[in-house]
C-alpha cells in the first residue's frame, strides 16, 4: 500500500504525515524551501542541522560558505546518528532544521539554548495558532521574523512518487538574537519552486 494515498485513492501528501520505516516523522525538505531561507536570511558563523535526516537540508546550507554541522536522533545515512536536540548537548552560533511535527515546541525550547544567534525552524503557519503557544513561547520568546511562503510545499515519505501539490500552509520562524523585539511578518517572493527544483 502507498502511505501517500488516502483510502478512496486521492493523494494527500501532507493532509497527515506518517512515519516511514526507519523512525518517525521523515519528511526530506525540498532545496528551493531552503533556498528561500538562505537568500533572505544572513547566517554568520557555523549552523547547527538538528534533524538532518538524509542531508536535504544540510547540502543546501552547506552553500552558505560556512561549517554546517548534521546531527539527528535517527541514522538516516548522513550527519551524527543519535543525537536528541531535546537533550543538546553543545552550542552553535546558528541552528536552522525542520523538525519534527510533534516536536516543534520542544525545538524552539532547546533552540533557544543552544543557538548564539539565530535559530529558524520550518514550521506550519499555524504555529502560530495556540493558546499554550501563547502563553508560552510567544509571550516569553516570540520569534523575530516569521517568513511565510507564497508557494505551497509539497513533503514526501523518502521515497514517494513525488506528484500532486501541497494543502498546507509553511513557514520559517527566525529567532534572531541580535534583533529588536517584536515578530516581522515576511513573504518570500513566489518563484523558488520553479528556480530550485
């Protein structure tokens, strides 16, 4: 059976996100959304990948010029196996990954530990949404930007017939150390899906 298809046949790529057979919540990120955070965001000094999984993301970061360390709690083949960022252990002046689902607050909480300067997790919009959120990580630690796509992005199982469009609204949350307070609303400029993929 193809974990891509709802039951009557219609593909539902990211209606609900399941967990592949080598660990939970393995969903490669598209090039062109992490483009679009490195041509709008400036990164000095090393970024810490946190969920790496097969080094989508780490590849394209790596194109920053600077030391990209790649870590994840599973081996999926690249970076250090083994690593729970829930627990970091270590510190970097960047941490920018997309984590998983169920564990977004988890990384905001241990990004704000371990990052010098900036942290970004790629997020759904509705992040945003939430009560506890509310009380929790935006009263206490809002982000400084949040980059919403004009384009939607599509996140396959490793090894999905990659077709069909995505239902779901993403966007980069940037925690930046060195800015003012406050939380920027940004959309990044349609195009990258066509110029990165």
């Amino acid at each position: 059976m193809d974990i891509t298809y709802n039951l009557n046949g219609g593909f539902k790529p990211t209606l609900k996100r399941f967990a592949d057979l080598d660990g939970p919540d393995f969903f490669p990120t598209p090039a062109w959304a992490t483009h679009a955070l490195i041509d709008n965001e400036v990164f000095k000094g090393d970024i810490w990948e946190s969920a790496c999984g097969n080094g989508a993301m780490s590849k394209v970061l790596e194109q920053t010029g600077q030391t990209v360390r790649s870590t994840d709690l599973f081996d999926r083949g690249y970076g250090d196996a083994g690593i729970d960022f829930l627990s970091p252990r270590g510190r970097a002046a960047n941490v920018v990954t997309n984590p998983p689902y169920n564990a977004a607050e988890g990384f905001v909480r241990s990004g704000l530990k371990s990052a010098d300067s900036k942290f970004a997790l790629l997020l759904r919009l509705a992040f945003l949404e939430g009560a506890n959120r509310k009380r929790t990580i935006f009263t206490d630690a809002p982000p400084s930007r949040v980059w919403v796509f004009s384009e939607r992005i599509t996140f396959y199982p490793a090894g999905a017939v990659q077709k069909g469009s995505g239902t779901t609204a993403y966007a980069w949350f940037v925690w930046d150390k060195n800015a003012a307070s406050g939380t920027e609303l940004r959309w990044f400029d349609p195009g990258y899906k066509a110029r990165y993929s």
